[in-house]
C-alpha cells in the first residue's frame, strides 16, 4: 500500500491533508497535517516519517518488537504524552527511520512504516525551493 493511501485511511474522509517536510544531511521529517501551516506541530498532525542518522530507538515498558515487510524487525511503542502517538521505529545503515500516527493503532504505524520500507530508501527529498541530499 502506498504511503498516501495509509495517511488518508487513518484521516476523517473530509479532511484534507497538507504535507510538510524538512530535510539536511542528517535526516529527513516529513509530516502530515489538517492545516497548510502547521509545520508538523503536534496538535494539527496526523502522522509522519522520519530518519536520522545515528542516535537510539525510544523504548518504554510498551515496546515491542514487531516483524516488518521484508523481513526487518521493528520497535512498536505506544507513546504517552500529550497525545499518545504510535510509533515504529527500525534501523537501515546507520539510518534510524520511524512511521507515528498520532491516536493512531499499532496496525495504523505498522502499516505507514511498511509502506516506507516497500517505498525504498530515499537519498534525496525535492522541494520547491531544490533539492536537499542526505549523505
């Protein structure tokens, strides 16, 4: 399932969704909102990907350690705070990528993470002002 298709199947059918991404060379973030300028701020995001180089999953007693498409292993937590937030996080070269969907199902995060995954890894993120490499 492609990225696009999970984001809106976890969105209320009315709304609409607005992307938002930044990027340098160590990682890349790209949210998905319900207003054009949220900038991926918690209250009006709905989900997001990520990757960053280096660094440690988050863990909690929640975690688990689901099995992801093509045979990787992942981290599900269930994130408490002010929103919970479902979180998959799994390790490619040294890139550490997470799939969250705020209020979301474990099935929800698992699903956006293995859409990514299928997606392939991303070296480069175009915007409109050009395009920003991660080396």
């Amino acid at each position: 399932m492609e990225i696009w298709s999970v984001v809106s199947s976890i969105v209320p059918s009315q709304a609409r969704i607005y992307v938002n991404a930044e990027a340098n060379p160590q990682g890349y973030y790209v949210s998905f909102d319900l207003t054009p300028d949220c900038g991926g701020a918690t209250p009006c995001r709905v989900a997001n990907l990520e990757a960053r180089r280096g660094g440690d999953f988050y863990k909690d007693s929640t975690t688990q350690s689901p099995q992801l498409t093509n045979g990787v292993r992942g981290t599900y937590t269930n994130v408490r705070g002010s929103y919970y937030t479902a979180l998959v996080q799994w390790k490619y070269q040294d890139v550490i990528y997470q799939a969250a969907v705020k209020h979301g199902r474990r099935e929800d995060a698992i699903a956006l993470a293995n859409s990514a995954i299928q997606g392939g890894v991303r070296t480069k993120l175009t915007k409109a002002s050009g395009e920003v490499y991660m080396e």
